[in-house]
C-alpha cells in the first residue's frame, strides 16, 4: 500500500469509529460500504466483499473494546442483558464466519442489503422511550433476547459485522430496553460477537492484515472518543443519526445489487 491508500483507509476507520461509538455500534453498517467503494473510487486501492468483511470483523472487535472502556463506570452495562445475549451472538457468530466462506460475492452483499434494510424499518418504528435510573432493575424477555441474539449474530458474522446495527434497534424496538442502556450494553455484546466473527473470518484466511492494523489503530482512537461525546448526546438526535445512517447504507448497497 502507498501513503494515500493509508490515509484513505486511517480516515475511514477514524471517521467510521467515532460515529459508531457515539451511536453503540460497531462500525461495519457505516464501514463496509465506505470500504467497498471510496478506495476504488478515489484509485488507491480495490477490495472484494470477502476482503472487506474480513477487515471489518477484525477492526470492529477492537472498535468496541474502546467503546466499551468508555462506558465502564457510566451504568448503563447491564450484566445480565450482556450475558444472555452475548453467549447467544458469539454462537451465531461463530457459525455464519465460518460459513461465509461457501457464500459468493452477490450472495454477501445480498446478505448485508437485507440486514441493513430490516435494521432501517426497525429504527423508524415509533418508540416511547423507557425510563431509567442508575440503579434500576432491568427486565427482558431473556429467552426472546437469545434468540434474536444467535439469529443476528450468523446473519452478521456473514458480512464481518459484529450485528449492532441491527441489534440496536432489536433491543429498542422489540426488547423495550432504554436507549442508554442499549448503547453501553449493545457495545459489549457486539464485542462478544466480534470474537467469533474474527474467529472465523481468520480460520477462513479472509483478513487483509495490512488494512486491518490501519483500522484498527484508527478505531482505537476515535472509537473512546465518540462514545464520550455520545454520553452528553439527546438520545434522540443519537437515534436518529443512527437511522440515517442505516437507511442510507441499505439504499446504496442494493442500488448497486439491482441496477
């Protein structure tokens, strides 16, 4: 890689991770697509749906490592939540990583068109914010949270998402868990699932190593940074950044798949 496919690439993980931060996520909704097609665009570099889905599963994992960090005395991880959903989207994870790699290149980006679409109808559902406190019990329907844990988790490992951008408005939508507390907690649980989306994607030789570090370094800096400023965001204004954001993803990725 020259210097300019460096920049190219720092600036999309930097840029990617601060956003993904600040809404709980772990990034690939935003950038995959950035990935796909602004290094091709811009002539510094190509990657291939399976090149970036291996470096997106690797940047997410660490992406979320700093956003967790950010959150750890804020009180809005729920233990619990974490565990039940967590073990459950590190299984599916394992599973679709590892399956991917029988999947072809339409057959992927067909993948992440439908999960990114579903997360943007579920996002632009009218929700009543559910009130709480530092302190307050949670309550879930845990075997529910499981289930659509493992669900998304093999849909997500699929295309080296960890699943958040669907698994935000998952928790919103249908769990009716407040909408810090999703944040915080839907870092956590993507960083579980990030373990066996990387697992996979690296049993698999789907990595470009090169990249990933980039990445990785650019996500180990914006990603604390972004959940800081989230913290002292209206939630909805985070809501909604991350709904545009969705549907806009799931716009471009299937004009490219039917034009």
């Amino acid at each position: 890689m020259d210097i300019a496919a460096i920049i190219v690439i720092f600036l999309i993980g930097f840029v990617g991770s601060f956003v993904s931060g600040m809404v709980g996520i772990g990034g690939s909704i935003i950038k995959f697509p950035m990935l796909l097609y602004i290094p091709a665009l811009l002539g510094v570099a190509a990657f291939t749906s399976h090149e970036v889905s291996g470096i997106s599963a690797v940047q997410v994992f660490f992406a979320t490592i700093g956003g967790v960090w950010a959150y750890k005395d804020s009180g809005y991880l729920n233990v619990k939540l974490i565990g039940y959903m967590g073990s459950a989207i590190l299984l599916g994870s394992l599973v679709g990583g590892y399956g991917s790699r029988f999947l072809t290149e339409p057959q992927i980006d067909v993948v992440y068109a439908v999960l990114a679409a579903i997360a943007a109808i579920m996002m632009f559902v009218p929700k009543k914010e559910v009130p709480f406190t530092e302190g307050d019990e949670l309550h879930f329907n845990r075997t529910l949270a499981s289930s659509l844990a493992f669900v998304t988790g093999a849909a997500a490992g699929i295309v080296g998402a960890a699943g958040a951008f669907i698994l935000v408005p998952i928790m919103l939508v249908i769990l009716k868990i407040p909408t810090r507390v999703t944040i915080a907690t839907s870092l956590a649980v993507t960083l579980i699932s990030s373990i066996g989306t990387t697992i996979g994607k690296v049993v698999t030789d789907q990595v470009l190593y090169g990249p990933a570090v980039i990445m990785i370094i650019a996500s180990l800096i914006a990603a604390h940074l972004g959940a800081k400023a989230g913290q002292h965001m209206n939630t909805k204004i985070l809501q909604w950044i991350l709904a545009v954001l969705i549907l806009a993803t799931a716009v471009k990725i299937w004009g490219e798949i039917l034009l």
